[in-house]
C-alpha cells in the first residue's frame, strides 16, 4: 500500500514600517489528481525596494509560476517544468523593465520555492530569499544567497528574477521524510532572527503554523526589522 502524501501549510506576511508590502507568497495544494502528477507548490518572492514595481513583480511571480507550472504537461519532469516557467517569467519580466527609460521602474524580483512530488522536494531559488528545513530537531538551510558584498555594510543582488536576460536557477532535490518542515522566509525576517530563535518558536508553535509564521514575523519587527517580512 502506498500511503498518501500529507502536507499542512501556514503563512504570513506584513508590510511592516514600510508603505506598501513588496512580498509575496502563495501555497498551492490540489484536490484532485494534479496533487500526485504535478505536487504541491509553495512560493515565497521578496521585489527589490529600489524598483518601483517590486510589489508588482513579486505578486507576478509567484501568482504565475503557480498556475503556469500546473499548466505544463504532465509528462514533463519537474525540473523541465520548473525552467521552462521560470525562463518565460524571467523575460516578460525583465521585458516590463525594459520598456520602461529608468531600470530602477523594473520588475526585479526574488523568488524561492517548493515543490513536494511523491517522496521528493524539490527547491527552486533565485535569489536572497531563504528555505529552510527542520528534521528532528536540526535546522538545515537549503539554499545560498545570491548576494555581493561591496562593503561590511552593502550588498546587492547577484541574481534575480528580471534582472538579466539570462536567468540562472538554483535546483536541487531531496527525499522528504515524515514529520519534516520546511521554513521560507525572506530576508527582512531571517536577517533578524537567528536560527536558534527560529528553531525555539518553530518547536514551541508547530501545531498552528498559521499562528507559527505570524510569531516569526513578529520576533523579526520585535528585533528591529525595518522590511517588509514573510
């Protein structure tokens, strides 16, 4: 007997000290058959705030990728699907930023993401958002930033979503086992709440993960998180 795959879900986001909330998340759970043929996705995307259509294009990317990824054909593997979807994204977005005289008006984007198919995780990224994975206790990240530090004080993206004609994907893939969780975050909640204070409130929350992710966000504006945090 092969046993069904089983996944809960919670999320939250705010706007925080800022005027608009330029991150975006969603989570796809199938009722029908699509849930064994396809998966299920989680998407967590962070615009960069010196775009003025950061909100826009985040909100584009993960509401895209999620229904253009369950739109590809079914003999098609993850992987395949994963980059065909991303590659279209990538240049209509950049395309949007192009047609406008100032770069700065793009649509520039992270975009971090699940996909649990049977037994396997697959983790898409792009970007300085964060995964995270929590199995008996241990906290593993699961992804890099894509980051350049100019100074101890600056940084910019190395890689996004809009940014470049070419995009380059971070893909890897894992065997899920029962009883695992995976944290996405963007990074005005990871740069201000270490992994210990994720890991205690993770443990002390886990049956509500609605409630969990809020006390997440929470802990990070607790901390001085002056962004906007999922």
């Amino acid at each position: 007997m092969v046993s069904k795959l089983k996944v809960t879900a919670g999320k939250f986001s705010d706007k925080g000290s800022k005027q608009t909330n330029q991150d975006c998340c969603g989570i796809e759970i199938p009722s029908d058959n699509s849930c064994e043929t396809k998966g299920i996705v989680i998407a967590v995307a962070d615009g960069i705030s010196s775009s003025e259509h950061s909100k826009e294009a985040s909100g584009a990317c993960v509401t895209g990728f999620i229904a253009d990824y369950f739109s590809t054909p079914e003999t098609w593997s993850v992987k395949k699907s994963v980059q065909q979807v991303l590659a279209a994204l990538n240049s209509w977005l950049y395309n949007q930023g192009s047609n406008e005289q100032n770069r700065h008006k793009g649509h520039i984007t992270t975009l971090s993401a699940l996909i649990f198919k049977s037994i396997t995780c697959h983790v898409i990224h792009i970007g300085d958002s964060r995964i995270y994975q929590l199995r008996e206790g241990y906290l593993k990240q699961l992804t890099v930033d894509h980051k350049t530090w100019v100074s101890k004080e600056k940084n910019y993206l190395s890689r996004a979503m809009g940014a470049d004609t070419h995009l380059k994907i971070d893909y890897s893939k894992h065997t899920i086992e029962s009883g695992d969780l995976y944290i996405l975050t963007t990074d005005g909640v990871h740069e201000y709440v270490d992994e210990e204070e994720l890991l205690k409130i993770i443990q002390e929350n886990k049956n509500n993960l609605d409630k969990t992710a809020e006390i997440i966000v929470r802990k990070a504006q607790t901390n001085g998180s002056p962004d906007n945090v999922t």
